[in-house]
C-alpha cells in the first residue's frame, strides 16, 4: 500500500532528459547541534560550501536516494541551536518566509501556530518527556566472611553445634560403658573424630565399638550431603558477585513520587516547568509537587548540567527522550539508564513552505517510506543507541540471578537430621545388644554399670 503511495507522489516529479534523471535542488534550513547538524570540520570545501554529518544530513541523503530532489544546506541566522524549541523555530521561519529556503529541517515540534507557516510532513523522529537515572553501583566481589557464614541458615549452624555436641556425649557414653576395657576412645577421640570428619580428614584412631562406628558412618553421609551442598551454594554465591544487577529505585515516572531515595526535577526552563506546573494529569501533579519539594533552585540550567548531576548519583532528571538517549549513549563508562515510558508523545518533522505543496507531498510520502522500511529507526539507533545500545531502564536486568539463591536451610536439609537421629539411635540399639551378647558370653552377672574402665 505505501509503496503504491510513494510510487504515485513521487513519480509525477521525475522526468528524463537525453536519458537523464532531471534532480531539484532544494535548499534547506537548520541550525547546529549534536548529534543532528554539525561540522565534519571547520575549513570550508573548494567549491566554498561546508561540510555537514549528524543525523539530519544522513536522513536527507537516505531522502535523496529514493526522490529526484538534492539537498543544500546552510545555517539559520547565527545557526546555533537553541535551548528553547521556540527560539529554533523562529530562527528557521524567517529563512521560510523570506524565501531563502524551501524547506527546515531540525529538532523542532509540530503545533498549530507554526503549521500556518509551513507544512509539515510525517514525523521522522518521535519523542517524548521521560526521565534518566544512574545506573545503581555494583557491589563489590570481594567475599567477606558474612557471605561465608550466609550460605547456612543460622537455625542449621545451630543443629550443627547440637548434633557435635550430642554425638560426642554419644560416644564417650559408649566407650565407659563399653565391655571392653582394653579399647579407649574418650571424649577427646570423640571430639577430634568428629572434627576431622567434619573437615574431611582423616584421624588417626577409629571408635572400638560397632556401635559408634555405625554412629560414625551416619556422620560421615551427613558431612559428605552438607559438604557438597555447602559447596555447591558457595559457588553460587561467586556467581552472584558477579553477575546480581543491584535494584533501581525507579523504572517507570510513577515510580518517583513513591520513592525516596532520589531526587528529581526537570530543567529551569520555563516551557519545562510548565510542562508539569499547568498540567491536570494525577501524574504530572504528584510529580510537580516533588520536584518543589527540593526547591526550585535545585533545577539545573540546562540539560548538561542535569546530566551531570544525574552522574554524581541519587538523582533524576526529566527531558526530552531523544537527548537523554544521546547522553546516555555518549557517556563514557555507559552509566546512564533512560526510561522507555514517556509522559507525553510528540514528533519532529520536515516544515515546507507553503507555497511548495507538490514538495511537500514528496517529502512526505519519502518519509513513510523510510518508516515503512526501518530507516528511520537505523538512523536513531546511529547517532543514539550505537556505542551504549543497551542503555534503556527496561533493558536493564534487575535482581537476574539473586532470586534463585537460597540459603542451606531446614526446608531443604532438615532431613539430614532425621537420618543422623536414626543414625544415633541405631549405634545405640547395637550398643545394648554387644553389652549383652558381652556379658552372656563372659558369664558376668554385673549390669553394665559395673562394667567401667579401671581407670574411670
């Protein structure tokens, strides 16, 4: 359907001389600014007209490649880009008026008082107010000792110092009352056994008895499940040093008025503060009546200054959203995040003098068609997404990997314990039986109390 379009519009305006294409050349008007117009360098060329790069030039030329029209451009007035879109424009329109150009091209707004003067094509670029944050610092990967501890819960830690403690009494109980006296495993072989199973080493002694080795070998499937356990969230632990994107404060502009860890605020431009102060949206009130809350004096002057301090951390600011995403993707270390939520929806398009609708049509069908076939969107991401493509709040992986992690706990290793109880209970019931297997086979009378070492 759009190519038919184009196709129609365009076709009228092309003609054939001796087998040549017949090109117009059209003179246009703007004003420098980065990344839109500016100087590939500050001597002129031989034949004594400047050469321009930036965004406005390319879309003129992707233009030109698909119309019979040639572009020339030269500077309105002073040809300095102003801060203020009023100010630009009316540089501009003089140039219209007074016939020194057909057409203006730059970062200006459509609205009703300039559409007397000009017409104006589809929008090539849309914008909008959105607001820009600093990326939140990113831990340190250095593991402390909290990070160690962390990896257990503390209620395991503590059933862990019991079950030592509880098998070491075990097994000094057994050895006392062990019938035979020739073996000695005491409290201290217990607590050192214990110990260095614990830390996956060795000891030199092993228990006498059937009975606490059988203890012994619930301790040592217990260690080993934990170890591996312990191991495997610690590594995890690593991973998330590395890897954890720490939380953002704000994603969204309705998240600001709810928070209070940043600042906020918009330029000190009349026109931007008017943008919130005059407006009857919820939104833009709550977030006015924030932006005062700092007082009006914190506003920066201008957009370089808001950046700044958007850099230094702990603060806000809102803008047009084609020149936060070009700081954003300037900016040397990628620091800086633009949120993709816009408070308003707003174009920059091509003004053509009124006099020239037959221009203006095929400019405009030009302009969908570079629509149409992703140009457009190629050349935004050129100048404003090219070195930090990935500079969008929403892009941004918040908590990735921190959600999965989950402490040792006793929901996922209580039944451990379990096994270690049936473990004690089971070297226990063989305790009693060797004592009375022992005193059958000895002939003995004597109930296992009197059955004590000599030396206890």
């Amino acid at each position: 359907m759009w190519s038919a379009l184009v196709i129609l519009l365009i076709a009228p305006h092309i003609c054939r001389v001796d087998g040549q294409v017949n090109r117009t050349n059209i003179n246009v008007t703007s004003v420098l600014g980065e990344p839109f117009l500016m100087y590939i360098s500050d001597n002129d060329n031989a034949n004594g007209s400047k050469k321009y790069v930036g965004y406005i030039p390319d879309l003129l030329k992707e233009i030109s490649d698909i119309t019979t029209l040639d572009f020339n451009i030269h500077l309105a007035a002073d040809g300095n880009f102003r801060e203020h879109d009023n100010d630009t424009w009316r540089a501009m329109a003089s140039e219209l008026l007074g016939g020194k150009a057909h057409i203006a091209v730059a970062p200006f707004t459509v609205n009703a008082e300039r559409e007397e003067v000009a017409d104006f094509t589809q929008p090539y670029m849309e914008t909008g107010i959105t607001f820009m944050i600093s990326k939140p610092k990113v831990r340190s990967n250095v593991i402390s000792f909290l990070d160690v501890l962390t990896v257990v819960s503390g209620e395991v830690w503590g059933l862990i110092f019991v079950a030592i403690v509880v098998l070491v009494i075990s097994m000094m109980i057994i050895d006392r009352y062990y019938p035979d006296s020739r073996a000695s495993f005491g409290w201290k072989d217990s607590a050192m056994f214990l110990f260095s199973t614990w830390m996956w080493q060795g000891y030199p002694k092993a228990p006498p008895s059937q009975a606490a080795r059988i203890i012994a070998l619930f301790w040592w499937f217990f260690c080993a499940v934990f170890l591996m356990s312990y191991g495997a969230s610690l590594v995890q632990v690593f991973a998330l040093r590395v890897e954890t994107q720490p939380r953002l404060a704000a994603k969204v502009p309705e998240d600001l008025p709810l928070q209070s860890e940043l600042r906020y605020s918009t330029v000190d431009e009349q026109s931007a503060k008017d943008f919130f102060s005059n407006s009857k949206l919820e939104l833009l009130k709550h977030l006015w009546v924030g932006m005062q809350h700092y007082g009006l004096n914190s506003f920066p002057k201008n957009v370089s200054e808001g950046v700044a301090k958007v850099r230094e951390g702990r603060y806000a600011l809102f803008a047009e959203s084609h020149v936060l995403d070009y700081y954003a993707n300037i900016d040397a270390d990628c620091a800086l995040l633009v949120s993709d939520h816009r408070l308003d929806e707003k174009g920059y398009a091509i003004a053509v003098y009124k006099s020239h609708p037959e221009l203006y049509h095929q400019l405009d069908a030009a302009i969908i068609t570079l629509k149409a076939n992703g140009m457009t969107a190629e050349l935004y991401k050129r100048y404003f997404a090219d070195q930090c493509p990935r500079h969008f709040i929403q892009q941004y992986a918040e908590d990735r990997i921190e959600l999965q992690r989950q402490p040792i706990n006793l929901a996922n290793f209580g039944g451990m314990f379990i096994i270690l109880i049936i473990g004690l209970s089971g070297g226990f019931l063989v305790f009693a039986l060797e004592a009375i297997l022992m005193r059958k086979y000895m002939g003995q009378s004597q109930t296992p109390a009197l059955l004590m070492n000599d030396d206890l």
